[in-house]
C-alpha cells in the first residue's frame, strides 16, 4: 500500500499561492471563488466541483487533471519498480513525531553490510530497534535538513549508533551530533561499495540536500507525490531545486521522500499539479 498522499487540494493552493505572493483575497479574486469557499478548501471543509477546482488551477499555474485527481483522490504514484539485483537493501520507517508520520530510512550496501540512516525522526526509538533486529550496525547518519522531524533524534541516534552525521554546509546546525559533518554540492560518500551523492536542493530551508543512490534519490521535503514541499527559506529556490536537480534525473528514477508515498520521477512529471507539462 503507497499510503495517502502528503498533501491535498487545500494544501497545494496554499503552496501555489505562496508561489505568487497571493492572500487568499487575490486567489478568490482571481479565480472568481468566493473568499469564505477558498477559505474552506484550504482547511480541508470543501473540495468544489471540478470546474472550479480546474480554473483555482489555471490562476494558480497548475495542472488541471493532475489537480482534479488529486483532489478527488483518484490518483496515487506507481511505486518505483523493484531492481532485481539491487546493491543495496532499503527499509523504509515511519518515525512519528506526535501523530504526524516522518518517513526515515535504513540504507543497507548488500556486498558489506555497511548502513546509514536517513533522517532520525523526532523519536527514533524504531530505527534503533529495526537496526538492531537487522543486526545492522550504522556507520553515517545522513540528514536531509535540519527540521525538529527529521533531526529531533539525533542524540539518541548518535549516542546509540557512535557514527558521524552529515548535513549541507548551508544549513544550520543541529545539536545531537559528537562528529558532525558539513557536505557540499556534488560531495559523493562511500558506503560500502555504494556511492551517495549529496545534491544541493534549498528551499524547504536555507540549505537542504538530497542523497542520490544509482537510481534512488532520498529527497527530504523538497518534493512530495502529487506536491511540492513547503518553501520556508525560498519558494523559487524550491521550484527550481525539483526541476533542476530532481525531475532533471532518468524517469526511472526513485523518489523517497520525507512524507508521504514512494514515487517516481517519471510519475511526477506526468501528474504533479506543480510540474506536469512544465519540465
Ligand atoms: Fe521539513
């Protein structure tokens, strides 16, 4: 099961009016929807007919069909297909902060058991037990941005585990890390016989990066199925982070996002509101 996606309609026009600088005023105003119904979708208290929800896109500079059916919850990514011979194992674990669902993973190199972590979650009391039931031993924890969800389990992981962490040199710094490391664009890492690239991809914050693996790209919040993430530091740095230096990779390509399902690079190109039909 892919799971629900991140967002849903109330959250894509939010994140496409911030695009524009728009109050919700000028996106009633633009679209010809009332203020109390724009209001209402983005709390989740209506999803409008489909002619409605195909001109709020058309303001908005998002793709209609790709639009509707997120809306209507009619679309869900293709998951990424399985390698046969993989050279490394994944496991994906949902870490909750709260009730609030953070995906986190274990990345294992198959020829030498060598294992990194992914984003510690706020409470990473299940990475530390699926790696001990695995019987992995981490050697790196890597870490997509410096948000409470996603680096909140440092210490404990670094207190269990004993390994060097690495974030992007422009981010700010987390507390939690005895041997923290700052990474550049292009820096590739070894694990293993695995090589992991680290992508600068800012605009969810000030200097996030994604890890890319062969084919498998752990993209933080920089992009959901079916959205984008939130620009905190940058909403053109975001937008040109995605078509750049993520949908600028082989369709095949793996998404593993910080919320929400595994997707595709070849899915988003074809049904991301954001995206679809522009890159
Ligand atoms: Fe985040």
């Amino acid at each position: 099961m892919a799971g629900p996606l991140e967002d849903e309609l109330g959250d894509i026009l939010e994140k496409a009016r911030d695009g524009k600088s728009w109050s919700q005023e000028d996106l009633a105003s633009a679209s010809g929807t009332s203020l109390r119904d724009v209001q209402r979708m983005e709390s989740y208290d209506l999803i409008p007919e489909t002619e409605a929800i195909l001109q709020l896109a058309k303001v908005l500079d998002l793709h209609g069909p790709s639009l509707v059916a997120v809306a209507r919850e009619t679309w869900s990514p293709d998951p990424p297909v399985k390698n046969p011979d993989p050279a490394f194992d994944l496991h994906c674990l949902n870490v909750f902060m709260g009730a609030y669902p953070v995906k986190c993973y274990l990345l294992k190199c198959r020829e030498t058991n060598a294992t990194t972590v992914i984003d510690t979650g706020a409470n990473p009391d299940a990475i530390i037990k699926k790696a001990s039931e695995l019987r992995l031993a981490p050697s790196k924890i890597l870490l997509t941005h410096n948000h409470p969800d996603h680096v909140g389990g440092l210490r404990q992981l670094d207190e269990a585990f004993n390994c060097p962490a690495y974030i992007g040199a422009n981010e700010l710094r987390p507390s939690g890390s005895r041997n923290l490391i700052l990474l550049e664009d292009g820096d590739v890492l070894e694990l293993g016989r695995l090589k992991i690239k680290c992508l600068f991809t800012p605009g969810h914050t000030q200097g996030g990066v994604s890890f890319l693996t062969n084919q498998t790209l752990f993209s933080g919040d920089v992009i959901f199925a079916g959205s984008m993430g939130r620009a905190n530091s940058s909403w053109s740095d975001l937008y040109h982070s995605i078509t750049r230096e993520v949908l600028s990779l082989p369709e095949a390509t793996a998404l593993h996002p910080g919320h929400g399902p595994a997707t595709t690079v070849r899915e988003e190109k074809r049904h991301n509101p954001f995206f679809c039909g522009k890159v």
